[in-house]
C-alpha cells in the first residue's frame, strides 16, 4: 500500500486528486473519456480504480455501473462506454481497491434524451405571450 498524502497537505483540505469528464450529457452507448491526477504529494497506489455510478449511491456503495484499474499512474485517461442507465451519474476514484476510500468525483454527467420545455402564458383576456420573458407577476389571477 502507498502512504497517503502528508499530513499536512490532509490538514490544509488540498484534494489528493481531481477527475475530469470531457462531457456533461451522454447517450448509452457513448463513450465518455475520464481524465484523473494525483495532486501535490499523493500518490496513487497500484490498487487505486475509477468506478462509474448512480450520483445518488452512497460513498461506500460497490454497486458501480462499471470501473476500471488506473494502474498504479499518478494521471491517465481511461474511456467508458455508457450503460444503457438513465439519470445523474458521476465518476469516483478509490484508492487500494476499497470502496471506504473515496479519494475524489468527477462534476455530474447526465444521461438520456435532453428534455427541452416551451412555455406560453395564456391570459384570461385570450392573449398571449411567451414565457421566456422572465418576468413575473404577484398578486391577481390567471390561467397558467
């Protein structure tokens, strides 16, 4: 096993590493690339993994989509294939092959179709108006 950061790189908050996804929206079936890096001192152990998750599965949870090795490299760039499983999804780098050892998360990746919303406000009087406006009324009455 490889010796975490210093102790006072752990004090300060610095992050032992970051993951980068080249994406914010994927379809199943896409190809997501995931880039890591150690920060400052850490370093990675031989045993340290990337895993592909639900957002909302706890921290310690091993029920992953997928995951792969990074193979004792302190950075790399590893290429998942999405599963055909829709909603918030995030990446996490674990250290030592357990799954109590969350190192960092990637920003969130959401998949499936983009939903796109129209509205139009129709008034009491039959008119009209687009809802991109960005206003709003308080107080009255009307149809929305």
């Amino acid at each position: 096993t490889t010796p975490p950061p210093t102790a006072a790189a752990a004090a300060a908050g610095t992050p032992m590493a970051k993951l980068y996804v080249d994406v914010d929206h994927a379809e199943p079936g896409d190809r997501v690339t995931v880039r890591w890096e150690y920060q400052g001192e850490a370093r990675p152990s031989t045993a340290d993994f990337i895993a592909y998750y639900k957002a909302s599965r706890p921290p310690t949870s091993n029920a992953y989509y997928a995951h792969k090795p990074c193979d004792g490299h302190a950075a790399g760039v590893l290429t998942f294939t999405i599963p055909n499983k829709l909603g918030l999804c995030e990446f996490r780098l674990y250290r030592d092959n357990r799954y109590d050892s969350l190192v960092c998360r990637s920003s969130l990746l959401r998949v499936g179709p983009l939903v796109t919303l129209h509205a139009q406000l129709v008034t009491d009087d039959g008119g009209s108006g687009s809802g991109d406006s960005g206003s709003s009324s308080s107080g009255g009455s009307g149809s929305y």
